[in-house]
C-alpha cells in the first residue's frame, strides 16, 4: 500500500465503484471481463482514481485508466499505469496495450502509437459506437514492450 497525501493507493475489485468513477468522468460504459488485477487510489472510502489489467488470450491491456480532474499532474495515473505494467510482466505479458484518449500521457510513459490492425493488438472498432467518438474523443492505440 502507498500513501500520498490523503490518498491511499491500493488493489480493489470494486467494480461499481470503478464503473460510477468512469462514467462520472466521461467514458462510456464498459465491460469488466477479463480484469485480472484492478488498482485503486482512494480518498476515504472514495474511489478517486482507477487502472486495470485486462488479458484476452495474448493481449494485456490497460483498461478503465480514470483520475479524478483535480488528481491529474500528481504522479497518481502514473503510478497506476506502471503497477499494471508490473502485473503484467508477473503474469507473462510481453507487450501491454491501451487504446487511449490521452495520448500525451501513454507517450510519456513510454507507450508507442501503432496501427489499428497489428497482430495481437486492440482495436478502435468499439470507439466508432461511442457518442464521443471523433467528437471529444480522439482514441489511438498504444503499446509498450515488457
């Protein structure tokens, strides 16, 4: 456990508390299968920021990555970020994936832009349904070697 702050940095599975986080901050309802590991910073009982680790036969992805707006630029999605990459690699992943509407933060952390049709890569074929698709949203898919 990490402690920042008032925050608390830990592993949580509440699903509904990453689900009301997410859609709060303007991500669209998703599906939490395939979640193998989900962090968690914690202000109180209060879920502020949230990662997860999703694997889907060979791919690893990053999923549900929300910070609560005042957060931002305190270190707390990087901190996430980097315990899914270390989940990952226990696990045996080899490259990690996100499809991001930050890019500037996945490049930061050393993701690379890659085309939407690699092998063994996500796509943004789920995004095209998305209200924001295009319109506040501007997804690219990113990958890091482990």
């Amino acid at each position: 456990m990490h402690k920042s702050d008032d925050l608390v940095f830990r592993e949580t599975y509440d699903y509904e508390a990453m689900r009301r986080l997410a859609l709060a901050s303007g991500l669209e309802e998703g599906s939490f299968d395939g979640y193998v590991a989900s962090f968690g910073f914690y202000r109180g009982p209060e879920l502020v920021a949230c990662a997860a680790l999703r694997i889907r036969g060979e791919q690893y992805t990053v999923e549900c990555l929300v910070v609560e707006h005042e957060l931002r630029g305190r270190g707390v999605g990087t901190t996430l970020v980097r315990r899914v990459e270390e989940e990952a690699r226990i696990r045996g992943g080899k490259k990690l994936w996100a499809v991001a509407r930050a890019p500037e933060f996945f490049e930061k952390m050393g993701f690379i832009r890659r085309s939407g049709d690699e092998p063994g890569g996500p796509s943004i074929e789920g995004c095209k349904n998305c209200r924001q698709y295009l319109r506040m949203c501007q997804p690219g898919i990113f990958m890091k070697e482990l």
